[in-house]
C-alpha cells in the first residue's frame, strides 16, 4: 500500500468513513508489472484508485473487491495467461498474479477504526518521501495493520501487536524485510505445525504477515553545475533519488536552473562528499555522478569516492581524458581493483548528444548498473523475463531498496 501514499490525500473522506476494499498483490512470477506489495482500493461505488497490472486484471479485481464488502469476507485471486480463453482475465505477458483483497465496512460513529483504515490514514500523514513500514496480517477477517516510522531502525519487540504474532523464524524474516526497505510476504505457522519458509504464495485462509517497507530515499551526488548537471538532477528526481548538486564555484551553483535539486551545495566536492561521510550520509545506495570535466575538482573527488562502497561512481569525459584520469589516480595511490569499479565515459552507447540525452544515458546506464540481469540490449533482441523484480528470499544486505517508478 506504500505505493499509494502520494495519491492518498483526495481519498481522506471515503477511507475515513465509507466502505472501501484493499487488493494487494501478493505473489508474482514470471513477467509482470508491478511487484509484491502493489495495492489498488476499491470505493463501494466501483472507484479505483492505483493499479495492479496496468489493465489487465483491474476489472475482474473490482468485482472480487465488491463481492467481499457485500459479506465481508477476503477474497484470494490467482490471475495468469489463458491461452484457453482470450477473453479472461489474465495476464498477457504470461505470469502469475496472486491477489489478496481485503474487504473493510463502513464505520459506525463512536467505533474503533478498523485496523486497515487506521493505517491508511496514519499513511497519509507522513511526507510522501518519509521512511515508512507497514505489516499486515493477512487471512483473517478483522485483520492487523502496523505502521512502522522508523523501519531502518526496527525491532519487533517495539511492536506488542508483532510480537504477540510472531515468534521464531517469521519473526526473523520480518525484522530483516523491515530493516531492508523490502517487500515479501511470511506465511505463519499452523498451531502444531514447524516454521514455514517464507513464500511466494499465499493459500488463500492461511495467516501470513505482508510486510512494505520504505527506507529514506538513496541520494544521487551530482558534482557539476553545468548544462550536464542541470539535466541529470531531474532525471535522478524521476527515479525517487535525494538529489543533492555540488560545486565549488557560487557563481554557477547559484543559477536558478538548478532549483529541481533537493539540496544545492558550494564547496570542494572532495571535501563535501568527504564530511558526508564523515557524519554517516552516504551508504551502499549512494550514487556519485561527477560532471565536473575538470581535474582539479575529479582528482580528488575521485580518490575519495573510489574508496567507498557506493553504488555506482561515474564520471564524465572522452576516451582520452579516461585514461589520462586512470594515470593520474594510479599515481595517486588508487588501487587498480578500485579503479575498475569506475564508469567512465560515464552513460550507455545510446548515441547520446544533447544534455538531456546525456542524462538518459547516465540514468540508463545507472538502471542496468543495479540490476545483474540486465543485457543493455534491446528488448526484441531477447527473451525471457522483462521485469527484474527484487528476489523472494530476504535481502542480505540491509541497505538494499528498489526504487519505485511510482
């Protein structure tokens, strides 16, 4: 459901009283758009906001949600291809679907809020760019619903409702998918049966916690006021980055086009991104893209830049200019291994020219950088499945986090 919160505001007076219904998808294989944790609400009178599929199974997701606050009993619904059918509903690019959905009635005055309702209106308070968690517990009619403030920071002993559920390895499971800024969902025990793993699937009547989480945006460094930086800063915007623009010359960072920025910054870009880290603002999501074409500034931005584990370093220049900066940093001491991890030319071979293709190209680049299974080839030049969604198991690494498009 963290997915709606920027469009939460013009639904406050129907979640707040009337009757609505929640679909979130809580399985998906295969090719599909949009990942676990995708939610859609339902209005009694057939409104929708969010989508699940981008049209494909909306429809019959609409009449399950009606049919579920008719008796007020969940629904589960499994969507695929039918080759069988053309016209059922279904997914044309050929995954799977499992979708929950939850049915929440009208409030009656004087009531206690139903525990869905009390979440999605605490969801709308925060800024939408705010870290954020929400458990939920599926397979019951009334239901849990937790929202969590500060999941990079969560413990279940924090939550007596959490606590009271979970015990053993789903309590695990569900700390690390908190702490990570993941998306999963962990199946619940039976009373006398052994700990399940965490799944895929959901049966439909069997407990499980769905559990979204959303960690501070990751932050795009952009080293260079110039018409290259004034381009790449809104096309990081677009891809959810904290964008901060750094340059040691007030007369150029100071230029109004630069406002998209969330932060712009005068200062050494060594020494800036040096006291960054220094008071604990970058991790292992931090993007570096240096624009700056001068050595003077690349240098040492670079020396220091190379020595951390951030996502991805890139800077810009010609071939020529790539191998004199190669020689300049080996000189400096820069391990080789080190260098390697560098993207530079920084940007994809899109025949990019203008600033604006150039900042395509970055992002490009930036997208495939992230994601192992990416080919950089065009899509009709290969097969099997288009959309990298993150892996089941939960993350290892607790600093990771999908960005999301929405």
């Amino acid at each position: 459901m963290l997915d709606l919160i920027p469009s939460l505001g013009p639904w406050l007076s129907r979640i707040a009283a009337r009757e609505f219904a929640v679909a979130t998808i809580v399985a998906a294989s295969g090719s599909v758009p949009r990942p676990v944790g995708t939610s859609m609400l339902v209005a009694g009178s057939g409104d929708v906001l969010g989508s699940l599929s981008g049209g494909c199974v909306e429809g019959a997701v609409v009449a399950l949600a009606l049919e579920a606050m008719d008796d007020g009993v969940p629904r589960h619904g499994s969507f695929g291809f039918s080759s069988a059918d053309a016209f059922a509903a279904g997914l044309t690019c050929g995954g799977e679907l499992g979708i929950h959905i939850q049915p929440v009635p009208a409030a009656a005055p004087g009531e206690t809020p139903h525990p869905l309702r009390a979440a999605l209106l605490q969801l709308a308070e925060p800024d939408p760019d705010h870290p954020v968690a929400l458990a939920r517990l599926l397979g019951t009619q009334g239901g849990v619903a937790v929202v969590l403030s500060d999941p990079g920071a969560f413990r279940l002993a924090a939550s007596s409702e959490l606590a009271a559920l979970l015990h053993g390895e789903p309590a695990l499971q569900v700390e690390s998918l908190v702490r990570s800024g993941g998306a999963g969902l962990v199946r619940l025990p039976e009373p006398g049966e052994c700990a399940p793993d965490r799944s895929d699937t959901h049966p439909a009547g069997g407990p499980a916690i769905l559990v979204e989480s959303r960690l501070a945006p990751p932050r795009m460094l952009v080293f260079g006021a110039n018409d290259f930086g004034a381009a790449l800063v809104p096309a990081a915007k677009l891809l959810g980055y904290h964008v901060t623009l750094v340059d040691a010359r007030p007369a150029f960072a100071s230029q109004p086009r630069f406002a998209a920025a969330d932060q712009v910054v005068t200062d050494w870009p060594h020494r800036y991104l040096a006291a960054e880290v220094a008071q604990g603002r970058t991790d292992s999501r931090t993007v570096a893209a240096v624009l700056t074409h001068d050595p003077k500034f690349d240098i040492p931005l670079l020396e220091t830049a190379l020595a951390l584990d951030l996502a991805y370093v890139g800077a810009m220049g010609s071939r020529r200019s790539h191998l004199q900066r190669v020689d300049q940093l080996l000189n400096a001491g820069v391990p080789p291994e080190r260098i390697a991890r560098l993207h530079s030319p920084i940007g994809l071979d899109l025949g990019a020219v203008t600033p604006a293709e150039v900042a395509v190209s970055v992002t490009a680049e930036l997208i495939a950088a992230r994601t192992r299974a990416a080919s950089c080839l065009p899509l009709r030049e290969t097969s099997g499945t288009i959309h990298h969604h993150p892996a089941a198991t939960a993350p290892t690494d607790l600093k990771t986090q999908e960005i999301a498009w929405t």
